[in-house]
C-alpha cells in the first residue's frame, strides 16, 4: 500500500491488518506509520519518495506484491486548497498525477496485476457549497477547477489505459452522508 502512513492509508493499514491477519501487508511511503504497532505487524515497509521514478522503481526492484492499494496522494491545506497558481499545481501534480505514474509502471514493470487507485469525490466537482451523495462512475468528471479535484482526475484516467486489473475508489467523507448512506 503506498500512502499508508497517511490518513485514509493508515486507517486502511489498521483495518487490514486486524480484519485479515493471515494477510502480509507492506507499506511505501515517505515516512513510516506513527503506531509502533501497526509497523511491527508490516511484511515490510519501504521509505520511498513517489515523486521520484527512480526512488518507487528501487522498491518494486526487489518486491512484486499481488495487488498494489494506491492512497498516497497530495491534498493542499487551508487556503492553498482554494490556489490557482502554478507552482502549486506542481507540487499537487508531482505527487497526484507523476506519483500515481511511477507507482503504476513500476508494479507492472515487475508483475503485480492488480491495482487500486483512490481517487477522490472531488474529480466531478469541486463545489463546496452543496453536499453530493452517491457520487458514482456514472458521475461526469472534468467540472473540478481545484488543483486536488483535477489531478486525481487526471491520474485516474491515466490509470484506466493501463493493461491490468484496476480499480478506482471515489471516498467521501461519511460524515456528511445522509443517514440512509452512513456505513456505505
């Protein structure tokens, strides 16, 4: 799992490795998870830097895991999340979309087949002024003027020419759920 030291990656890596503890699951990220235990549970965990190419094809070098489960990811704080400038889109880009992309041939590069990417609700739409519930594929996407909204998007079309079984995953907060979705 890459980005599992993150918030939406850790609380994944905690899940699996109480749901399913027969399961060896290995973390890459920048920084490893905060709970000693969680790490002591890791197969592995591999310190990489996915803005890197040659950083991920290091790790997948000498490890092909069965499945790859893509959360690391990049999204802006406070007012940088509402930024229009250019360098920040590097930087939001670097991780979502050229991250996304070394991961991706990496893993194929040494035979995983199976991939899943996170993406986010934010790739239809970027209005924060209404709750969207059930956000689906059915869902147009390419209405996110937000730097974080258009490079998951991008990232996940990416992912879809790819020749291997992937799979998209568009969370959104539960939170703000109508109670007949809460648990969904």
């Amino acid at each position: 799992m890459t980005g599992g030291s993150g918030f939406l990656g850790g609380g994944v890596v905690k899940a699996l490795l109480e749901r399913y503890p027969d399961w060896r699951v290995s973390v890459l990220d920048i920084r490893p998870p905060s709970d000693p235990s969680v790490v002591e549970r890791l197969e592995h965990f591999f310190q990489a830097d996915i803005t890197s190419a040659d950083s991920v094809r290091v790790v997948f070098a000498g490890y092909s895991p069965d499945l790859v489960l893509h959360t690391a990811g990049f999204v802006p704080y406070r007012n940088a999340r509402y930024s229009k400038s250019q360098r920040d889109w590097e930087r939001v880009k670097a991780v979502n979309v050229d991250g996304t992309k070394h991961v991706l041939d990496a893993s194929l590069a040494n035979g995983c087949r199976k991939f899943v990417y996170t993406s986010s609700c934010t790739v239809a739409i970027d209005d924060l002024e209404r709750d969207y519930y059930y956000v689906d594929e059915k869902v147009p996407i390419g209405f996110a003027t937000l730097h974080y909204g258009k490079s998951k998007a991008i990232a996940g079309s990416t992912s879809s020419t790819l020749g291997t079984r992937k799979r998209v995953l568009l969370p959104a907060p539960s939170d703000h759920a109508p109670s007949s979705a809460q648990g969904m």
